[in-house]
C-alpha cells in the first residue's frame, strides 16, 4: 500500500515539472516574440552563425588569394556585371566577399572567447564580493571603479600595447575591460538573494558557503547575467574591430572586419566598397545582437512582462 502511494504521489512530480519546463520555454518566447527586432536579431546571428560554420564551402575563394590582374575591381553588379567578384576585390585583388565570410569566424570567436572569459571571471569576482561582503568587498568593488573610470577602448590600447599587438592580447584587454559590469551585477544579484528563506533553509542543513554560492545563489541570479552577456558580446566584436582598424588587433592578412577597415583606408575616395561593405558587416552583426539583447531582457525582467 505504501508502494502504491508513492508512485502515485511521486508521478505527477514528474510529470508537472516537465510541464513547468515546457511551460516556461512557451512564456519565454512568446515574451521574446513579441519584440519583432529581437526576432529579426535572432534571425541575422543565426545566419552569421551558419556563414560562419560553413564559410569554407560558401565562400567563392580563398580569403588569402591574391589576383594581382583584379586590384580594386568594383563589385559585380556596379559594372555590369563585368567582373567575376560579387563584392569587389581589395587593394592586393582578394575578393571582399570571401574574407567578409570567413571574417564571420573571427568575429564569433571573439565574441565567445571574450564574452566566456568576462562572464566566468566576473561571476566569480561578484560571487566572493557579494557573499563575504566587509573589507574584501570594499577592495574589489574599488579596483571594479577604478577600471570603469577609464573609457574601455582607451584601456583596452593601453593593455594591447603593454601585451603586445595581437588578436589574443586585444581580446584578453577587451575581456579585463568587460569585466567590471559582470561583477557588479553578479554582486547585486547575490545581495539581494542572500537573505531569502531558501537560502537560510540550505545554511541551516549544513551547506558549506562554495555550495551556497554556486549551487543555492547563482542559479536565480542568471537572467540579468544573461542580458548583460548578449550586450557584452556585442561590445567584445565592436572593441576588436576598433583594435583592428587602429591596428591593435588582428593582425594582416586575417581577414577581420575591422582589419580589413584598416587595410582599405587610403582608398575610401578611390574606391568605396572596400570600406563600405566591412563597415556594413560590422553594423548589422553588432546591431542584432543588441536587438537580441533587448529582446532576451524583456523576456527574462519580470518587470517588463506586461499581463
């Protein structure tokens, strides 16, 4: 008889949290849905994520192809159709089109290298400043300020140049200039989650503080990690491309967005489609991410959900 009634009470525990699952994707996206420029966001990074997995079989010709007979050719469809580069080619005659889609990878990586390394840096820095509060507090929110008080690109310059130009340095500068934001909202997030009763409740059976932390705090402080996540992904790609155009960054022949910029900006008169379309790139790359960013905001704040 016992038996019998824990596997009635114990099945639909089962089934109403799968449920609850279920029930919380079909209220994320339709809060997510109804912001159609994150739709649209959503639609473009998954695009620029498909170009970017399978820019070898997309891309008409090597990035690093040099026709020494095609310098500057103007795009295709702007010369009847007369050359056989959609986009045009560059100043040392590499078709523009090719090393914009292989840019793609360049740009993702960034992205995910610097956004991963702010993100689980920060938590980390935000978690031990928020639980233990007091005097280790006070000294990492101060040496938070003191990084927030310089602008981030011209910080970022100073790091590269003590590190060195390369794409790795500016990502990690791009990274150390991130951070405070996540640490700041990591550190919010848990003040105000540790006082709660459940985290009482767990103190109370015996959790150590690295299981209240991880395991009872984090998990409820994710949503504005989230947001600030997508936000910070479209900074760390604007950042190198900055880097690159300054030539801090990547460095030549990669064909990173805002190197190419570089590369192409003594023949801005002579020829515009070599800076027009990396240009365009960058822009339409950074501003679906931030539309996503809006959209992944109203979904996740409570606050912003409308009845």
């Amino acid at each position: 008889m016992a038996d019998t009634i824990t596997d009635i009470d114990n099945s639909p525990q089962v089934l109403s949290s799968a449920a609850l699952r279920r029930q919380m994707f079909r209220e994320f996206w339709f809060y997510f849905s109804e912001n159609r420029g994150a739709v649209i966001g959503l639609v473009v990074f998954l695009i620029l994520i498909f170009v970017a997995v399978f820019a070898g079989l997309i891309a008409p010709h090597s990035p690093f192809e040099q026709n020494r007979d095609a310098v500057l050719l103007p795009p295709a469809w702007s010369d009847g159709g007369r050359t056989a580069y959609l986009l045009g080619t560059d100043p040392v005659g590499r078709d523009i089109l090719s090393r914009l889609i292989y840019g793609a990878q360049y740009s993702l990586f960034i992205g995910v290298f610097v956004t991963t390394l702010s993100l689980v840096g920060g938590i980390l820095v935000g978690l031990i400043a928020g639980y233990y509060r007091g005097w280790v507090d006070t000294v990492i929110m101060r040496v938070m300020d003191i990084i927030l008080a310089f602008p981030s690109l011209l910080l970022a310059l100073v790091l590269v140049a003590i590190l060195g130009p390369s794409l790795t340095n500016g990502m990690i500068a791009i990274a150390l200039t991130l951070q405070p934001h996540f640490v700041r909202l990591t550190r919010a997030a848990v003040m105000g989650e540790k006082s709660r009763d459940y985290v009482t409740a767990a103190r109370l059976a015996g959790a150590g503080p690295l299981r209240l932390m991880f395991r009872t705090i984090l998990p409820n402080c994710t949503a504005p990690l989230i947001v600030q996540a997508t936000l910070s992904f479209s900074n760390a790609i604007l950042d190198a491309a900055a880097l690159g155009f300054l030539g801090m960054g990547a460095q030549p022949p990669a064909p990173e967005w805002g190197t190419m910029l570089a590369e192409a900006r003594e023949f801005i008169l002579r020829a515009w489609w070599v800076v027009t379309f990396p240009g365009l790139a960058i822009l339409i790359t950074v501003l679906a991410i931030n539309l996503m960013g809006d959209g992944l905001r109203d979904a996740l704040d409570p606050k912003l959900k409308r009845s």
